[in-house]
C-alpha cells in the first residue's frame, strides 16, 4: 500500500487504494488520447509543410490522414521542434561530432 495511503485509518487507507487501482485504467486512457491527439496535431503541421517528417504517419491511426487543427496548435508544435533541432545541432557542432544522442 501506498505509504501517502497509510493515515492510521485502515478503512480509509483500504478506500484510497481500491480508488486509485480503479482510476488507473481510466488514467491511462486519458494519457493515450492525450498522446494520439498530440501525435495527429503534429502530422496536420507536416501536412502543411512547417517541417518534414517521414515516420510521423505510421504512429496515426488510419483514415485520420488528413485532419485539421488551429494555425496556432502548428505553429506551437513548429517552435517546438524548431527549438530542439537548434539545440541538437548547435551541440553536435560545439562537440564536433563527438557525441551521442538519444532523443
């Protein structure tokens, strides 16, 4: 049992446990629509050319290859990404090359 559980009260200890495991599905369902949502936002943004990606497509679910979203949901994602390429590339260069990343 979780310690943050345990407040000397079995009974409520027992009540927050149950709720917890019982939310976990429920939690991980919002987690992975959260997740897809993200994911087709960010192939809307390839579509429309702010950056490319060839693999983005494969982790969408088929028959959602053309959807849309606001101009500012891609213009996020393209600062984002944006963002991390400038970074990874200013330190492979400052690194000359002599590096790893995991990204």
């Amino acid at each position: 049992m979780d310690p943050e559980a345990s407040y000397g009260d079995e009974n409520l200890s027992a009540s927050v446990s149950a709720r917890r495991r019982s939310q976990s599905f429920s939690d991980d369902y919002s987690v992975q629509r959260t997740n897809d949502d993200a994911t087709q936002c960010k192939l809307a943004a390839v579509q429309l050319g702010y950056w490319k990606d060839e693999y983005l497509s494969r982790f969408v679910q088929h028959g959602t290859d053309h959807c849309r979203r606001d101009p500012e949901i891609s213009i996020g994602y393209w600062a984002r990404v944006s963002a991390i390429n400038q970074l990874v590339e200013r330190f492979i260069e400052k690194t000359a090359g002599r590096c790893q990343l995991s990204i």
